[in-house]
C-alpha cells in the first residue's frame, strides 16, 4: 500500500488509494478502473447516508443517520450557556464478527 498517516491510535489511516490499489492487486482489474470502482461505492454510501437511510454492510457493520435535537450547552471556558442547533449526525456501528476481529477474539459463534 501506499503512503500513510498516523491516526490517533498509532496506526495506519486507509486511504481511497489504498483502497483502489487493494481492489486493483486482489480483483485484476485495471487500476483506473479500481479507482472508479472505490469512487462510486464510496459515492453510493455517501448519497444513501445523505438521503437519511442506514447503510447495512453485512459482516462489517451499519452507518446510521441520527437527528440530534436542540440543547443547551455551556462554553468550558466562561461557563456561559449557548444554544446547540439541531443537527444530523452519522453514526456507525461495528457489526459482532467485526468486534470480535478488533478484538482478537475467534469468529466461532458470532452473529452478525
């Protein structure tokens, strides 16, 4: 894979290069078309995630769209309470079999 930064753990961080070279090295197909291949499934979740709708990758996990409602929150600093508008937030959750990866632990009788 190619070049890489650290991420807050130490580790490497993926890119979509890494991600096309990965799909050109394992798939054969043509690097260009690799590319175009991580582009438009990138492109697919990030338009289903706008629309609002879960992304469901079976083994791996779901991205969720969440709505936040308005609160009040308070600067750390001065301690004055300032209004927090409402917003949409994704969220992703870590599917059981990809747990247990992380984790180190055997895959045997883990649900997804």
């Amino acid at each position: 894979m190619t070049k890489s930064a650290q991420n807050g753990q130490g580790g490497r961080t993926v890119t979509r290069a890494d991600l096309a070279e990965a799909v050109y090295l394992r798939v054969g197909l043509a690097r260009t078309e690799s590319a175009e291949m991580v582009e438009t499934f990138l492109g697919e979740v990030s338009n289903a995630l706008t629309r609002g709708e879960t992304v469901k990758l079976s083994s791996f996990g779901s991205f969720v769209v969440r709505a936040k409602g308005e609160r009040v929150g308070r600067n750390p600093k001065t301690g004055v309470e300032v209004p927090i508008i409402p917003r949409r937030v994704m969220m992703f959750k870590p599917s059981n079999i990809l747990k247990a990866r992380v984790d180190g632990r055997p895959l045997d009788g883990v649900a997804d």
